[in-house]
C-alpha cells in the first residue's frame, strides 16, 4: 500500500517500500554526480560558447544547491524507510 510522503521543499509524492527504495538510490546517484561536477569545477571546467567565450557548465551556487538539496532528500527517504520497516 503507498503512502503519502512530502520533502521539505514542500514536493509531494505517493510510495510504497520499493518505490522510496529506488527512490533513495535515484537520489544517491544524483547526489554523487552533482560532487563529480563539483570537483571538476576546481579544475576549471569550461564549455565554448560558440561565439570565442567560454562559460563554466553550471555556477558554483547551483552546484552547491543541488549538493545540498540532494543531500537532504537522502537523508529524508533514508528516514522514511527505517520508519517503515
């Protein structure tokens, strides 16, 4: 049977078990590329424009954003299943 479930940001879902299983590992992974992106930005990671500049694929911020926001929501669905069980 799923059950309702809300994130801090306020994002609302149904799961059963399996569901915030899979869920955890989506949101592992996630959290794992976004600091894979963020090492590479100390490298200075760079991506032509096509008009002779260069940007950075994404700004600190945002990676910084996503890391946090990634983070929480692991703890959050690793909560929720221990609560589960």
């Amino acid at each position: 049977m799923k059950k309702r479930f809300t994130f801090s940001t306020g994002e609302h879902f149904e799961a059963d078990l399996e569901d915030l299983q899979r869920l955890l590992s989506d949101n592992k992974q996630y959290l794992e590329n976004y600091e894979e992106v963020f090492s590479s930005l100390e490298d200075d990671d760079y991506v032509a424009r096509g008009n002779g500049f260069c940007d950075r694929k994404y700004s600190d911020d945002f990676i910084e954003g996503q890391l946090e926001k990634y983070a929480q929501r692991v703890k959050e669905i690793q909560k929720w299943i221990i609560e589960w069980e």
